[in-house]
C-alpha cells in the first residue's frame, strides 16, 4: 500500500494531465451531446442521445474524481504515511539500545 501512495506521489503531475486531457474530451463531448440532445425531434431519438449525454457526464465525473483523490491522496494521506513510519521506526531503533 505504501509503495502505491508513493508511486502516485512521484507521478502526480502525469496523472494530472492525464485525467485533464480526458476531463477535457469528456467535457467537449457532453457539450456536443448536449446540443444534439436539444435538436432531437422524436423521443426515441432524444433517449438515445440523452443516454449518450448522462454517459459523457459519467466519465466526465470519473476524471474529476480521479484528480480528487489524486489530490487528496498526494497532499494528505502521503506526507502523514511517512511520518507514521518514520516515527515507527524511530522508536524501533530506540528500543533495541
């Protein structure tokens, strides 16, 4: 588990250019779908793409997710991971004296 946080540590700046670039082409998509959704003039025409419109919202919302934790993760839980072990081992070494 340590070694997971601290590899999303080190690649933080990818993963947040990764999830933007998809944050970004979600977002474009949901905007055409969207519009194509408004221009729809027969029900099961406006389903189809109302769905296709909550799908592009869905993964828009993955992405954003995605850089919350990686935030969260990065900025809380990391720098909180390596004072609990170095404290731990710390009072290992002081024990063994």
């Amino acid at each position: 588990m340590t070694d997971i946080l601290l590899f999303i540590a080190d690649s933080e700046t990818w993963i947040y250019v990764l999830l933007g670039v998809a944050g970004l082409v979600y977002a474009r998509l949901a905007v055409l779908r969207y519009l194509e959704a408004r221009r729809a003039m027969f029900g099961l025409e406006r389903d189809r793409a109302l769905a296709r419109l909550r799908q592009a919202l869905g993964m828009l919302s993955v992405a954003l997710a995605g850089a919350l934790m990686t935030f969260v993760l990065a900025t809380f839980v990391v720098p909180l991971q390596v004072t609990i072990v170095s404290f731990c081992t710390a009072k290992k070494e002081a024990l063994n004296r």
